[in-house]
C-alpha cells in the first residue's frame, strides 16, 4: 500500500499533529509544507522529508500528487482555505474550531457536500482517554440515563496561550467561549448524546485587559510558551488587541432536554478540566484529566460526600501530545482520507459546538440574554451523518 502524501497547511503550535501523521513507509508521507511565515517554514522543514515548500497554500493545492491536506491556520481564516482544499479536491483535517461564525460552518458543510471531497474536523478531545473513559462508564449504564453536565475549565496558562497572540482578538476568534470552549462544548454534546438548542452566558474581560501591550508588529518575546510570570497581574508583553473574555459562564439546554453549564477562567494557578455529569442513578467527575488521573464513580446512597467513591476508574496511559490523543486523531484521519467510512469526530458535531459557542458569546456580550442555536441544513446533517456519501 502506497503511503498517503499530505501537505500540511500552517505550521504553528499544532505542528505536532503534522508529526503525527509523518509515517514514511506506514501510511503517510508529509511531502508538502506550507506557512506565510518564512522563518517558520524553514525553521519546520527539517522535521520532515517534504520536497515542497511554498508560503502560498494555492500553489500547494495546485500539486497532483498531493492525496490529502492538513489545515492548522489561524481560526479566521479556517473557512477561505477549507473550502479552497476541498474545492481542489484534497481530503482535509480542518483543526477545530470549524470556523468562528455559524454561517462560515456551513459554508464549509456545504462545499464538502457539493465537492464530494472528504472533510474531517479535528476535535481531539473525543480521543483523549479521560473523555473516552467517561463515555463508555455512560454508555454501559453506570449512572443511569444522563440528565446534567457540568464542566469547570482552569487555564492557569491563559495569559500566555490567548492572550499573547491573535487569539486575543475577537475578529480573529470571535471569543474564547467559541475558540478555547469548542473542544468541551463538543464534549458535553458527546457525553449528553444531544445538541444544544438554547444558551445564555455572561462573561468579562477581568484581568487582562489592563496589562501591558506590545505595539502592532512587534514579535512575541522569546520563550513566549516556556517562561510564564506569576501571579497573572504581572504579566507584560500580550497582544495589542485584547478584547476577549477571560472569565465566561454559559448554561445551555440541549434538544434532548438535558441541561449543561460550562465555566471558563484564563487566570487561574493550574490548569485542568473538571467534568461531572449526573445521571438518573449516579454521578461521575473526573480528577485530573490525564493518563494515571481517575474518574470517580457514586451510584448508592443518599449519603454525605465520600471520597471514596463506589467506583474508581482509572484514565489509560497514552503516548503522545494531548494525553495521547494527537496519534489516535490522525490515524482515524489517515484511514478515514484513504477509505472513508465512520468516524469518532463529526463535520455535524463540530458545526454544533461552534454554534452554541458562538450564540453564547453574543449573549454575554448583551447582558445574558438567551439565544436559540441556529438549525443546521437537514439535508446537510443527513449527509454527513451517512458518512458524506461513502
């Protein structure tokens, strides 16, 4: 079996999934790289065997030999060059979010369904065994039919990862509540079995947005990702537009009537996920959301709190960038660009999270006021939820 040739399209943080999929020999060859910025293109060359390198993505999509393509460009630009590749008939892993408005969402639906051409949305967090582990106690029946999610997100590196660069502009990210939030917002609908239908949320700019800028065109400090200050309020150096949340709450109601919240804080000391969904019978929470970490299980009483549980899972061990998720991810994409079929992500799935955290942050940013989720195309829906046609 010939080895899938992939280009890889932005070559920033998430390079490691590009890494990921670099399997000379078994599978997949990264044969193509590309990013605007010159210095990184050269700077990520070396990693990979790629004989082409262009700071142009269309020159890239123009190569016959090219199978698939990987997409981790910034946010606002996720619609314009997913719709080019699958226009150029390129298999594509669009990293999340699909995009930053519902309407870019299912611009990008719509042309995978008018081009036929494969697309695959990169919400990893479905592949992380602490997510893994809490569904299939769900789906066994430990804690009864579940009627509550709750989700409690630290980021004690916020300032750092959001704030420094362009996510902490909202033409580029529309918010947090939409760019950082899109992983647990798809998770809740995972774990809940539903889709949201009805948000609120509130939320403010607390922290950061007194402290001290660069100017426009001024590079990120060196070691931007490996020194972080501490306490928050002595951060220096973020972006010169900050004007996203770092603090939102958000309540949701889902189409299966189950009820959700989730909590997000860009300056806390550490940094985790926090799930507790409650069943008709039990409750599960998570603590610590790594390999090694566990998942707590209480399904008898009533009784007062006991730590120790009635059942106490333990989070699998894993190798690899985000618990060992970026592998699992890029091999179900691999297989998925070579033979189609079903798949763990969903075009569907990452539209739904986008667009309650999208109507979320238009409700926080109008004093709270609740806001119903767009419908998505049927027609849209049913095709990609029969496998886009294979």
């Amino acid at each position: 079996m010939d080895d899938l040739r992939i280009g890889v399209i932005g070559l920033g943080l998430r390079t490691s999934l590009a890494l990921a999929a670099h399997r000379p020999g078994k599978g997949a060859v990264v044969a193509a790289l590309c990013d605007s910025d010159p210095a990184a293109l050269k700077r990520q060359a070396g990693r990979f065997e790629a004989e082409f390198l262009t700071e142009d993505y269309r020159e890239l999509l123009e190569r016959p030999d090219l199978d698939a393509v990987i997409v981790m460009t910034p946010d606002d630009t996720h619609e314009r060059v997913a719709i080019d590749c699958l226009e150029a008939g390129k298999a594509v892993y669009l990293e999340k979010p699909l995009a930053i408005t519902v309407e870019g969402c299912d611009n990008i639906l719509r042309a995978a369904r008018r081009t036929g051409t494969r697309l695959y949305v990169g919400h990893n967090m479905r592949h992380m065994g602490v997510v893994r582990l809490m569904r299939d106690i769900i789906q066994k029946g430990v804690i009864g039919e579940p009627k509550t999610v709750w989700v409690r997100h630290f980021v004690s590196y916020g300032g750092d990862y959001y704030f420094k660069d362009w996510h902490a502009d909202r033409t580029r990210t529309t918010g947090l509540l939409l760019q950082k939030a899109a992983h647990d917002l798809d998770v809740i609908h995972w774990l809940a079995g539903g889709y949201t239908t009805r948000v609120n949320a509130f939320g403010d700019l607390m922290l950061y947005g007194d402290l001290p800028r660069r100017e426009p065109g001024t590079p990120r400090p060196e070691g931007w990702l490996q020194e972080y200050e501490w306490p928050p309020a002595s951060r220096a150096n973020l972006h010169h537009i900050v004007d996203v949340e770092d603090v939102s709450v958000m309540n949701m109601r889902l189409d299966n009537g189950v009820i959700a919240a989730y909590q997000q804080c860009h300056f806390t000391p550490d940094y985790v996920r926090n799930y507790t969904v409650i069943g008709t019978e039990g409750r599960l929470e998570n603590f610590g959301d790594g390999p090694g970490d566990t998942v707590k299980v209480w399904n008898t009483g009533p009784t007062a709190y006991r730590d120790d549980c009635d059942i106490a899972y333990k989070v699998p061990l894993a190798q690899g960038t985000h618990g060992g998720a970026d592998p699992e991810i890029v091999t179900e994409f691999l297989r998925f660009a070579r033979d189609g079929g079903s798949t763990d992500t969903s075009p569907v799935a990452a539209r739904m999270s986008v667009a309650a955290g999208y109507m979320a942050t238009m409700s926080l940013r109008n004093g709270g006021m609740p806001y119903d989720v767009p419908d998505l195309d049927p027609t849209l829906a049913a095709y990609f939820d029969n496998g886009q046609g294979y």
